[in-house]
C-alpha cells in the first residue's frame, strides 16, 4: 500500500522544486519522487507551502526542557545553572522520564524535526544503583520499571510513541572532573569503570535489537550510538576504547574555558588534542559546540571530516560564546544543529541562530547562504546520526516538515530564503515514516502538546 503526498514546492536536491509527489510504501520508505506534477493527484495529500526534509536535532537532552524559564532569575553562570540541572536529574525514573521525553519529542515534532540524538548519560537509580540488579520482594513485573537499561528503553518508547526518528547516544560518564571522583548528584550517571561502561553499552545494543529492531529506513524509529560526555567525564587513559566502537561517536568538546583550561593542566594538550591523540577524532566523530578552538583544533577536525553540532540558542542562553563554524566549514568540517537544552525547540530559529552568531563575530552578512542552512539542518545532521533520512529521495525515510509561505512571518520570503524569516508557528505539518504526526500544532495521536507538559510537570512533582 502507498501513501502519497503532493507538495507546492519543496526542497529537493538541494533546490526549490515545484508540485512535488512523495511515494512512500507501508514502512514509510520514500519509493518514488517526481516533480512538475500538476495538478495534485486526487490520491495524494495536497501539502501547501514549502516542504523540507525534516530536520535532524543532532543534540538533546530531553529533560533539560524542564529547566526552560526557570533558571533566569539571579543572572548565573553556565555552573550555577548546572546545579539546577542536577536538581531536576535527580527526581527522573524510569515512569516519569518517558512522560516527559513524549511531551518533549512531541513538541519537537512541531517544531520541526523529526529525528533527534539524545545524548544520555542518566543511566541508573536515584541512588546509583543499576537498573536490573534487585527488585522488590514479591514483585516479578516488568512494568516495575526495574529491568536493566530502564531509562534507556523509557526513552526509546517515548520516541516511538511521538514518531520521532531517535538515536540514542548512550553516554559515558565516569568521572566529576579530571581526577575527581564522581559527586553525589552524578552518581547515577556513572558505570564505574570504561569496562563497566563497554559491558553495558554492549547489553543495551543486544536489548534494544530484540526491542527495537531496524528494518526499512522508514519504520525504523530507534537507534543506537555512543557519547564521551567530555574529557572532563572520561579519563584520557580510556578514551581510545571508543575506537573499539562502530557507528556514531559523540562528544561535548570545548563549550567552557574553564575545560580547556583543565585540559592544559591535566594533559598539556587541548581537548580536541587529547582526543586526537587517542585515535577518536575521525568521520564517525561528532564535536557537540567545539566552541573554544585553536586553529591546530580546526584542522584536527576538519582533516578528519568530523561533524560538528552546534547549539546556537543554547550557547547564547548558557553565554557560552560563539564558535567558528564557518572555519570549521571552510576546512572540511561538517555543520550540523542541535537545541540541546531547549531553550526552544524551534529548528528554524536555531538555523538561524547559526547565522545570526556569524554575522555577530565577523561583521558580515551571508555566511552561510540560505542552502547551507538547510543542508546543515538536514543532511549535516543525518551524517552525525547516521541515519537514512536528511533528504527526500527513493530509499530514505518519508521524513519531512511543511512550512506556511502566507504567514505573517514569511509572505514574500524567495524560494529557500524562507529558511531565515520562518519559524516553529509555521510548521503546520509534520511527517515521520510516512505518516502525519503533527498537524497544525497538534499531536494527531498524543493530542495537545501543552498537556503532555502538564502531566510531564505533574510527573516530577514540579509547578508547571
């Protein structure tokens, strides 16, 4: 059975085509694309505005959005909001984690992406303890929410449930700091050891191969990847064992300077070198902010076709800084987006949010030209996940979003320019695996997104 969609216009290799005709067969694979088709097929949905491949959200951490409004209020730093992170980490379950992470994928989904990397490293209970190593006495269920790798199948039925493509980046986190042991709200975090981290890492691939198998590109929503959540977190000493990984490795690179400072102490060397030196840097490699660089980090990154993420609405909220994504761009790196944190969760704005921080640093307009944001909203993005979506073509997932021309926002924006005047209020429809799961603002199965926050707020017992 084929499920089809006719497009206005949409974005389609790597220009703006006219009556556009999606196919898509019962797993959501995109089987046929054709353009000049006019008028509509009476078969097909009728899709107004412009259509783009869904956008790939190469950095989150989904309950960080719990956070959004609240930590403002005394001015603050990048630690002193860390420590209110750490407060809301610590009342996360296994129950209450996926009814947050489905209010938050599906606002995602509105806002425009439709797949995600979420970087996750709360990995164990409140107190440490793994997952699956006791239960209550008397209780034998499953749904006790106990059984090993619970938070991260919480995840993965949040993701399956809202239509979001996910890959979850299983994170390691030994560490407090270079040569300091973990603190006692970062102690779930942690796998005690790299080998207690491989062993688990290998368990939750085996887990979710049975769970969450991959099929076709379309009806295939859970993925698996690893995370470094920094050099700060994991010794240089077990940093090469990463090499040992296949697919998607991810790491939070050089966002403070306080970081490259303890690197310089600890090592003599920069993150990025450290990295270097343990053989992690190459084309699997994804540096999340890779906001403080040298110019040897630029051309440790870009000779090795590492991806880059950046967050530009965070970094901005955190005063992080401005990182120098058009080096890195000019040097071979590729350019992908994340919201991180999500002050918003809005791929327009963070696109350009990417712009807007080059424009601020050099004095200068144009760049990135509207066609370079998208491809770092789409197929930057897939590349750092590693997944079959990014663009609309036979084979890849049916993945993509639908933009109003006629808002207030964006009536006489030309072709892609669109890309710099819209934002998440023009999304009206999103698509994933062929099929529509939001439609003007509203989860077509999830219903009022709002509401899922509501019960996500309710859930950890915090005011909404």
């Amino acid at each position: 059975m084929s499920t089809r969609y006719w497009c206005e216009s949409a974005w389609i290799d790597g220009a703006v085509a006219h009556g556009v005709l999606l196919s898509a067969d019962d797993t959501g694979t995109l089987t046929a694309v054709e353009t000049g088709i006019d008028p509509a097929p009476p078969d097909a949905e009728a899709v107004h505005g412009f259509a783009l491949p869904g956008a790939v959200n190469a950095h989150s951490h989904a309950f960080h959005r719990m956070l959004r409004g609240r930590t403002h209020g005394d001015g603050g730093t990048f630690w002193t909001w860390r420590e209110v992170m750490y407060s809301v980490a610590a009342k996360l379950d296994p129950q209450s984690y996926e009814t947050v992470a489905r209010a938050v994928f599906a606002e995602m989904l509105a806002g425009g992406y439709t797949s995600v990397g979420e970087f996750h490293y709360v990995h164990h209970a409140q107190d440490g303890t793994p997952y699956g190593t006791e239960r209550p006495r008397g209780d034998a269920s499953d749904d006790a929410g106990l059984r090993a790798h619970a938070m991260e199948r919480a995840l993965a039925r949040a993701a399956a449930s809202a239509g979001i493509r996910i890959r979850l980046l299983d994170t390691c986190y030994l560490t407090g700091g270079i040569d300091a042991e973990l603190s006692a709200e970062q102690s779930r975090f942690g796998d005690g050891t790299i080998d207690g981290y491989m062993d688990r890492h290998a368990g939750l691939i085996d887990t979710f191969a049975d769970e969450f198998p991959v099929n076709a590109p379309g009806e295939s929503f859970v993925h698996v990847g690893a995370a470094i959540h920094s050099i700060r977190a994991v010794p240089a000493a077990n940093l090469q064992r990463f090499t040992e990984l296949s697919g998607a490795v991810h790491v939070h690179l050089s966002e403070q300077p306080a970081e490259n400072e303890a690197s310089q102490a600890a090592y003599g060397a920069t993150p990025t070198e450290v990295l270097a030196r343990s053989g992690v840097v190459d084309d699997r490699l994804s540096a999340v902010h890779a906001t403080h660089l040298s110019e040897q980090d630029i051309a440790l990154l870009a000779g090795a076709r590492s991806t880059i993420v950046m967050c530009p609405c965070t970094e901005a909220d955190l005063a992080d800084g401005i990182g120098p994504a058009r080096e890195l761009a000019d040097a071979g790196a590729v350019i992908s987006l994340g919201s991180d944190q999500h002050v918003v969760l809005d791929a327009l704005r963070e696109t350009q949010g990417l712009e807007a921080g080059e424009r601020l640093r050099s004095g200068q307009r144009g760049r990135f030209s509207p066609a370079e944001l998208i491809t770092a909203l789409t197929e930057g993005g897939a590349r750092s996940l590693d997944l079959p979506v990014g663009s609309l073509e036979v084979g890849k997932a049916c993945d993509f979003v639908a933009l109003r021309t006629d808002s207030m926002r964006t009536m006489g924006s030309l072709d892609e320019q669109i890309i710099l005047t819209a934002s998440a209020s023009d999304v009206h429809l999103t698509v994933s695996g062929g099929k529509v799961r939001v439609r003007d603002g509203v989860h077509t199965e999830l219903g009022d997104i709002a509401e899922l926050y509501a019960q996500a707020f309710a859930a950890l017992e915090m005011e909404g």
